[in-house]
C-alpha cells in the first residue's frame, strides 16, 4: 500500500514527509494502524549520527500506539482490531538473554539499526525507489505500518492512544532506572540528571518508591518547574550548582541513587554524577551517547575507595510484555501521571518543529496524533 512517512535522507537534514510503499505483513507479520507516535530524543540521535544506522534513507518513529489491520500468516495472539504498542525492542522468548528473564536484551535486537525485517531479512518500506530502514524496524512516523509480532503488546481498549504511545520506550525506560536499575529504597535521597521524557518518568518511579528526596538537575527553568510538579523536593541548574545544597540536605551522605537521563550523553557527566553520589552509591546511566564517543571522566581512586556501583541500561532493564501492561494498569488507577508528560501534540508534518520544541526545552514529550485524514 501506499501511505506517507518521515523520512531522514542525511546527517543534519530535516525530516521530510512524503509519499512511501509499504509491503502487505508475511508469516509472524502486522499491518497497523497507527493512532500516536512519541517524539523520544534517540530519533533526533539520527539526525545527529550519534546513533549511527546502516544506511540512509530512515523512516523515523520507535514509539506508538495503533490498531491492527491485517495479519500476515501463522500469528499468535493477536487479532484485527487489538489497540496495540510497539515496543522499540522485539522480545522473541526464546533467545538465552529472555530465557533468562532479560527481554530488554533480547538477540533480535542486533538487527534493530539494520532496516532488514525479522520475518524474512528483507525491507517492508520504500521511498523514491529506495529501501528504507525503519527506525528499531518500527519506523512509527507513518499513518501505518507493518512490524513483527514480537515488537507488538497488545493493551486494553479503553487506554488513550497518545498515552500508550509512550510506554513503548521513554516511560518504562525511566521508570526502571529509577525502580529495577537504581532500586531505588523508601527513605533514600535520588538525583535525577536531565528531567526530559525519560527522565520524568525516573522521577516519578522514584516518588513510587519512596525516596525521602529528590533532586532534579535540568538547566531548562521550565523543566524545573515541572520537575517539582512531579514530585521533585529540590532543582537545581547543573550539577555543580546542586553539589553545596545536597551537602547540607543530606548532612554530607550525598544521594544514594543518581540517575543519568539527559538528552545526550557525554562522557564528564558520568563524574558529575558520581561527586553527587554516596559511598557504596549507585549511579544508573541511561543517556545514550555517540557510538564513537570513547572517553569517559572518571576519578578511579575515588571510585573504588567508595565502593560505587556504575551501571548501563536499556529500556530500564524491563520485559515489555509485563512492563507495558503494568505501567499502563497503573496509569489507570492514578499511580502514574502519564497525562501531564504531553507537553504538545503535533501533525506528521509537524515533525520537525515537535524535534524544535524538544530542543529548545519546550516538551518533556511531544506526541505525533493521526487522523482520518491521514489514513
């Protein structure tokens, strides 16, 4: 079928919106129809080459919510009319990473940057006679799409579209840097650098668990704001200027958690987080930075002296077939305010000012909303 798409066709290009093909679902296949797409950070890593791809052109897009249009052969589970989110990583059950209950590093993540489908290994869009490589093969910035079922969790029908959009990465990716990553315990004080999409969420899974403090570090005066909306006790611009204040609001323990959920990640902000951290502390890093960047500031004395724990995670260390449900059930009883976190809604071919918003700290997340008029 013939639909439209975001496309990216170089470094520091802007999204162009025209007309693509995409392919009828094969065996393990869906079509969707897409109802919201969530504008995350990482798709801007393209623009950037930070996150570097196989090749151009990119079809954008890694969270979103649709319905389900049509079935390609032998698919379980799943049926025509199902409300669904994609999950930026395919979980396929069966590889050794989620057989050991790690679904977040599932093997077929190899393949996400790669354009080639898991069904068949070949590309499901097209755009002026060229494959396209969908992003995290989703490629949610199209009216429609077709994705393997190990990428699709099926959800309640009475969840709003633009809210489910954003399980599908920046929420449980947060959350579980606060909740599984941090562990963060009630009582214990938490630093949260950067307070975008992901780092809100962080935010908040650290008010569900408890933390007697939370300081939110965002040079954007907004963002601070809502920080303390959110249920932040203190912000502060930087990191240095939060150093003093967590000295004298912790009596000189520093903060027992520190998570790192900035935009773009650099390597002197791993020292940062560590001044701000406590003996036998734990640091989580959850920023993604450029593939080449190699250096990281680090005091080795003091690391080991303290006992410090220095952590990497990707999608807050979650399973997105338990994550997604959970973090929407709780949506729903008011435990989690997901509402709030849409700053924006935009057209598709608003794209690039919804990336513009981002950048200039007007959004903790921006939302993509279709129509009929775009199906």
């Amino acid at each position: 079928m013939k639909t439209k798409g975001a496309i990216l066709w170089g470094l520091n290009e802007p999204w162009s919106v025209e007309e693509i093909e995409i392919g009828d679902p094969v065996a393990g296949e869906v079509q969707i129809r897409m109802e919201a797409a969530g504008m995350c950070h990482s798709d801007h890593h393209i623009v950037t080459g930070s996150m570097p791809m196989a090749s151009f052109p990119v079809m954008g897009g890694h969270e979103g919510s649709g319905v389900i249009t049509k079935l390609g052969p032998e698919v379980k589970d799943l049926e025509v009319g199902d409300h669904v989110v994609l999950s930026f990583v395919p979980a396929c059950g069966r590889c050794p990473a989620c057989s050991a209950g790690h679904q977040n590093l599932c093997d077929l993540g190899m393949g996400l940057l790669s354009g080639l489908a898991i069904s068949d290994g070949t590309f499901r869009i097209h755009a002026r006679g060229e494959n396209v490589i969908p992003m995290c093969l989703l490629g949610t910035f199209s009216p429609y799409m077709v994705v393997h079922e190990t990428s699709v969790v099926k959800i309640d029908k009475d969840i709003p579209f633009d809210v489910a959009a954003l399980v599908g990465c920046g929420v449980p990716t947060g959350w579980g840097s606060a909740t599984r990553m941090a562990e963060v315990k009630p009582g214990e004080s938490v630093v949260i650098m950067g307070v975008g999409g992901v780092g809100m969420s962080a935010l908040q899974g650290a008010v569900a668990s408890g933390a007697r403090q939370i300081f939110a570090i965002d040079p954007v005066p907004w963002k601070r704001e809502q920080a303390l909306k959110f249920g932040a006790t203190h912000a502060f611009e930087s990191a240095a200027a939060a150093i003093e204040p967590i000295i004298a609001l912790t009596n000189g323990l520093m903060a027992q958690k520190t998570i790192i959920t900035v935009g773009e990640m650099h390597g002197e902000y791993v020292e940062e987080a560590l001044l701000l951290t406590s003996k036998f502390g734990t640091c989580v890093v959850t920023a993604m930075g450029a593939m080449t960047d190699m250096d990281v500031k680090l005091n080795l004395f003091l690391f080991s002296m303290l006992q410090k724990d220095l952590k990497g995670t990707i999608f807050g260390g979650g399973n997105a077939r338990v994550e997604i449900p959970n973090l929407l059930a709780m949506y729903k009883s008011g435990q989690l305010n997901l509402d709030d976190m849409i700053t924006r809604t935009y057209s598709l071919e608003g794209v690039n000012d919804g990336y513009q918003d981002m950048l200039d700290g007007k959004n903790i997340r921006g939302v993509i909303r279709y129509t009929e008029a775009d199906w």
